[in-house]
C-alpha cells in the first residue's frame, strides 16, 4: 500500500476521504497522519509532518475555501491557497518526496461562463472573478511548473460546488438545511433568508467526490488537470425546494441584500468526461438522496448538539 498523507484531513472532504480510504476493498492507501496540526503557512509544521508520515503519496486538500471570506481579506486566502501549496511543494522537495500529489483546485477559475460554452471543458480559459479563484488558479500554474522544471508528478483537480453530511453552514446547501430543520423543530419562524437563487451550479456529493480524487491519485496522468462534477446543473432555487420538500414544512422565502455576492456567475456546468475516460469514475450518489442526508446530518446536530 502506499503511503497517503492529505492536507486538509481534518476537513468536510478530508474526513469523506478519510472514510473512503478506510472502506476500500483493495486498500492501496494507507492514511499516514502526522502527530501535530499541519499549518500550510508554517513550513516547519510542514517538514515535520512529511517526517512523521513519510508518504508516498499526497492529496493536497487545505484550503481557505469561502470566497466571501477571500473577498472580505484577499491577502489572506493567497498566504494559504497559493503560498502555503508553495510551502509544501519547498517542503516535499526538501524531504526528498518522489511520489504523486494531487493538487485540489476550483472551478471558480473559470468564472463567468457564456451559456454557448457550457457544458465547461477542462480546456476553456481560466478567467477567475474571485481572489479565492485567482489563488486556486495560480496554485494551480504553480503545480504545472513544478511538473515540468522540477520534476514532480502532480496532477490537479478543478471540482465544481460540493455536498453532503457535514459540510460547513456557511456554504449555501447545509445554511439552508439548518434553517430548515430549525423551522421543524419549532426553534425559528416559518422564514428561510436567502441570496441569489436563480443561478445555478453543478453539485457533486462529497463521497463521489472523495472517490473521485483516489482514482485521480491513481490513474490520472501527470501535467494534467480534470474537472470533477455531476455535469448537471441545478438551480439554487430547485435545490431550496427540493430541501423543504424532503423536509415537509412550510415556510416564506425571503431575501436579504446581504447575502448577495457581488461577481456572482449565473450559471455553471461542467464536464467530467475526460475523468471518465481516464479512471471510469461517475458520480453515483443521487441529489435528492444527497439532500435528505444533509437534512439527517442537521436533524441529528440541532437535537444532539453535536
């Protein structure tokens, strides 16, 4: 087996790719962990990890990852997405590290898609809105460089919008299940605050996610970047519905400016065939099975606290 250390391990997708790992049939990764916390701006936190866990391999998941956060202190969402993947790739090849690494990017680096040009290709042009996008993207021209002056294999991941069990509730899936379930639970008025929810994203579940990168450790090529999603599109509003549905309550859906976004793309959809082609990997989780387990995960957090 091969050795597997993630940044990020403790994290929503982390700890799915820690469960994967761990319920793999084959097992051709064993999950080493360093004793202490692994701080992407803090080299040496970094040095010490790799020689704790020495691995073979290594999924690059640690991320600032809310853009609002990137917008609110760009500065910031660069020291960790773009300086600190550069403190690690310093890191690793310091330590000696002749193994793979999967770099985890964003498909916000795409930004604003035209509708002509969707479903998105690997090959459209990066033209982020964000500074979360511009850290993800550079990141990621970093990672392409070092596979060709340095000689690393790295491959890198472009994953559209996320879901599932245990996902912050600042992102816009479990922010509404909370509010949700504390209407059922008679703990809020019957009033859902909202942002923009006519544009539309494509969501992956978390767990066909985390499947999605081991088959990228595995079977991606080096130099190469591959989208990761449904290649569905939804909108924030079918979404919205379909949680209340699931939920089987009434409620108002309200407004408020200060959840809107400023540079906010309309619609998004992308395209994993090139995934496809070279791993097999599907999505296989459906979304409303993904809903109602977000709904279960809120359900069990607001009566058990936890």
């Amino acid at each position: 087996m091969k050795r597997l250390m993630v940044t990020g391990l403790d994290g929503f997708v982390g700890r799915h790719v820690k469960r994967a790992v761990e319920d793999s049939r084959d097992r051709r990764f064993e999950l080493v962990e360093p004793r202490s916390a692994i701080e992407l701006t803090e080299p040496a936190t970094l040095k010490q990890a790799i020689e704790e866990t020495r691995p073979d391999s290594v999924l690059h998941l640690a991320a600032q990852s809310f853009i609002p956060a990137s917008v609110k202190d760009p500065r910031a969402t660069y020291e960790v997405n773009f300086f600190g993947t550069l403190n690690l790739l310093q890191t690793l090849k310091a330590g000696g590290f002749r193994g793979r690494m999967l770099y985890v990017g964003s498909a916000d680096a795409y930004g604003a898609v035209r509708d002509e040009d969707l479903p998105i290709l690997e090959s459209h042009p990066l033209r982020p809105r964000t500074p979360y996008g511009v850290s993800k993207a550079a990141a990621e021209l970093l990672c392409y460089q070092w596979t060709q002056d340095q000689g690393f294999d790295i491959v890198m991941s472009r994953p559209f919008n996320h879901l599932g069990p245990g996902q912050a509730e600042h992102f816009v899936v479990p922010d509404f299940a909370k509010q949700i379930m504390e209407i059922k639970l008679g703990r809020r008025e019957p009033v859902i605050k909202v942002g923009a929810i006519d544009v539309t994203r494509d969501f992956t579940d978390v767990r066909d996610v985390a499947l999605a990168y081991l088959a990228l450790m595995e079977q991606g090529s080096r130099g190469e970047v591959y989208n990761v999603c449904s290649g569905r599109e939804y909108s924030i509003r079918e979404v919205l519905d379909e949680l209340i549905r699931l939920a089987g309550v009434e409620c108002k859906i309200v407004g408020e400016d200060s959840r809107l976004r400023a540079a906010e793309h309309r619609r998004s959809r992308g395209s994993f065939d090139k995934l496809k082609k070279c791993t097999g990997w599907q999505p296989r989780i459906a979304m409303t099975d993904s809903l109602r387990d977000v709904l279960a995960h809120w359900d069990k957090k607001l009566v058990n606290g936890k």
